[in-house]
C-alpha cells in the first residue's frame, strides 16, 4: 500500500469512528471499502505474480 493510500485509509478509519449521521457514516464505509477492494486487487495480481 502506497503511503497516500495508508494516510487515506487511517483517516477514514478515525472518521468512521467518529462519526454520528447514517448517511456520512455509510458514505465513508463505502470509501474505505473501495480503498480496501483496490488494496486486495493489488496484491493478489502481485501474487500471481510472484507465486509466493
């Protein structure tokens, strides 16, 4: 994960934390989710790859 990926996650991570309304709340858990989704993409093509 690149370090703007990583700063990105954390902060909404804390957000998510923080956070009171539904609709921001299910709007930040779906920014994470796509962030997440693109992390494991990534490492799964490494993977096949690399093979380890």
């Amino acid at each position: 994960m690149i370090p703007e990926d990583r700063q990105k996650m954390n902060d909404l991570c804390k957000r998510i934390q923080e956070e009171k309304d539904p609709t921001t709340f299910d709007r930040l858990i779906r920014e994470l989710d796509e962030l997440l989704s693109r992390e494991d993409q990534q490492i799964h093509q490494q993977w096949k790859k690399t093979g380890s």
